[in-house]
C-alpha cells in the first residue's frame, strides 16, 4: 500500500529562520515524490519533485530511500512561505497521488 | 491560455439530494482526478479517468459516480448526498506519461455543504 505520513499539522517559524517539512512515505517499488504547495486563496499547484532534482522559491528536497523520506527544507523562511504544504507520491507507472495530510507553514516577521 | 475550472464554486444542498459538479479542462489532457480536502485527511482520491470512456474508483469512491465522454470533462456526481460529503472538492488533470510530465494541474475548488 501506499502512504505518505507529514506529522506536523502546523510548523511556525520566524523570518529567515532554517525550515524542514518532514515527509515519510511508505511504497514497496520505486516512487515519484512531490511537493505542492496551496497559499491562502490559490489553487494548489506544483512546488517540485524529485527527479528534477531542482530549487524552487529556495527550497529543495532530497529522496532518501533508506529513510524513506522526502523533507522540504529552505534555509531561510520568508513571509511569503506562509501556506499550507502537501506532500505526494505517485508510484508503478500511474500518475495518481496519493497525498499526506498536509503541513501549515507560518512564518512570522 | 489553457486552464482547468470547476463549478459552481459554492453549492448548498440537502441530504438525499443528488448534485453534480462539473470539472473542465483545456490542457488536452487524457488524465483527470477527483479529489476531496478534509482537515486532517489532506487529499484523497475519489475517481480518476486516464481517457475518454475510462473510469476508476480512488480511495474515497463510496457515495460518488463518474463519467467520461469527452477529453475535457469529468463531471463528479453524489448520488444521494450525505453530511459526511461536505467537503472542498478538487478536480486535477495531467498529461499522459510519455511527455515525461507527472505534474497535476488543479481546479480552484468546489466548496460544498450538505445540510
């Protein structure tokens, strides 16, 4: 089966301290892991994934099969970081989610 | 430019009543998803389609109905809906796995109240 466990509900942190959105997963086969991402009032949209291996509005995240885990970190919290966080992963070649229960990120000045 | 919409964006209604929410996207993607945001539950997936007349139950299936026929719509029914079916109800689509793309592209959102 598979599963994504984020067991912060909520993660409050002050501007330009560090930030790490923990992300377990649990699959037997080779995953697809994602970040996305829903600021108050928007759309939820695409944050990054692992295979691009890239840096979005400062964040990066590494998969670490051993722990299996997929954490979101940024070394720098701003303001505009406030939203709520979900991590993904899609996995045998499907391309639907299954989500975690999501983080709320709050940044305070 | 291409865009994926859900309506209505609100929607009360009563227990037992059947309701309808519709999901349409000009991405021309083969792949849409139903799904519903709960506090505490996060997503979870209700049904998903992979191409015109191709429909699958999620996680979350009981209570809900699909149908495909066309690539742009994937129209989400409650058959007899129920309180538990309150929720915020999100539509995603994506492209097919040979663009190398898994990204989901989702629908701004159904809020609905089942009284």
């Amino acid at each position: 089966a598979q599963r994504v466990t984020q067991p912060e509900k909520l993660l409050s942190v002050f501007k330009g301290a560090p930030v790490e959105l923990k992300c377990n997963y649990s699959y037997s086969g080779s995953p697809e892991l994602f970040w996305y991402v829903q600021y108050s009032r928007q759309r939820l949209q695409l944050l990054l994934r692992h295979i691009s291996r890239e840096s979005i509005k400062g964040f990066t995240a590494d998969l670490n099969k051993g722990e299996t885990s997929f954490h979101l970190k940024k070394p720098f919290a701003q303001e505009e970081d406030s939203a709520m966080y979900y991590c993904a992963l899609s996995g045998g070649g499907f391309q639907k989610l299954v989500f975690g229960t999501g983080t709320r990120l709050l940044v305070s000045p | 430019d291409a865009e994926i919409t859900q309506s209505p964006r609100h929607k009360i209604t009563e227990t037992g009543r059947q309701v309808t929410l519709a999901c349409h996207q000009t991405w021309n993607h083969n792949n849409m998803f139903w799904y519903r945001q709960d506090l505490g539950h996060g997503l979870r997936l209700i049904h998903y389609s992979y191409g015109v007349q191709d429909t699958n139950k999620g996680e979350v299936s009981d209570g809900y109905s699909v149908s495909r026929s066309n690539t742009e719509d994937l129209p989400l029914t409650l058959e007899s809906a129920a309180s538990s079916q309150t929720s915020v109800y999100f539509c995603a689509s994506s492209g097919d796995t040979g663009s190398g793309s898994y990204e989901q592209y989702f629908g701004p959102g159904t809020r609905l109240t089942v009284t």
